[in-house]
C-alpha cells in the first residue's frame, strides 16, 4: 500500500504488514466504527482516488466473488452482478462481511422497488424474494 491523502483531509500509510496509520485533519470521535462496520469503507485504485472531486467516477472497479455486470445494468430498475471466475475464496469461515466467501449462485439480479407498497404486494404476490 502506498501512502494516500485526499485534499487536505487526511492520509493514510503504511506501517508493517497488516498495519496502516490513519492521519485526520480533525478529530472523529467514531471512526473505529466506521472502519470496523459491515459497510466499511470502500477501497479503490489511486488513479481513481486522485481524480479531481468535481469529476463524476465513471469506472465501476469489481472484486471479491461479484462482479458489476454493466451491460446488464438499468439505472433505477436493476442491477446485476455475475461471479467472479478470478475469486479464490480464503480457508476459513464466513463471518458477517469477513472471512473466505463461498460463491453458489452464477448471478444477483438486485431490482429497485422504490414504493414501499408495490414492494409488499411483489412480495406479497410472489414476484419478488
């Protein structure tokens, strides 16, 4: 890992194997929380992360056992993630977002329903799971 900063906000570096420096430009009472959550922060490649904040990220980088399948992608009606033939699984148990993945499933087809009652009454008539 190399070292990274973003505007002023904050860096971020290397220390030993398995062990990084968080540097804050201010003090954030609940960033272990943040860093330890299921929805941690996401991680991307430096030429992503270095791109100027008024440009729109127009690259969707997969890993793990998913990947972003954009042609099947329908802004506000789905979207789809095929597995990933490249995911080696780690040798141990799944934990909450941890830990080895096992892949079963070829694809995740993740539709919207924004309207909590056309969700219920698709759920309720069996279209959706």
């Amino acid at each position: 890992m190399a070292n990274f900063s973003w505007r002023g906000r904050g860096r971020l570096r290397p220390l030993i194997k398995r062990t990084f420096s968080l540097e804050l430009a201010e003090r954030f009472g609940p960033v272990l929380d943040a860093l330890g959550h299921p929805r941690a922060p996401f991680m991307m490649p430096a030429r992503i992360a270095s791109m100027p904040a008024e440009v729109q990220i127009t690259e969707i980088v997969g890993c793990g056992p998913f990947k972003f399948a954009r042609d099947e992608w329908q802004p506000g009606e789905q979207v789809v993630y095929v597995r990933n033939p490249d995911y080696i699984p780690r040798d141990e148990t799944p934990s909450g977002s941890t830990g080895g993945k096992k892949v079963f499933l070829d694809k995740v087809i993740w539709r919207y329903i924004p309207d909590p009652c056309d969700a219920a009454e698709d759920l309720a008539a069996g279209k959706v799971d």
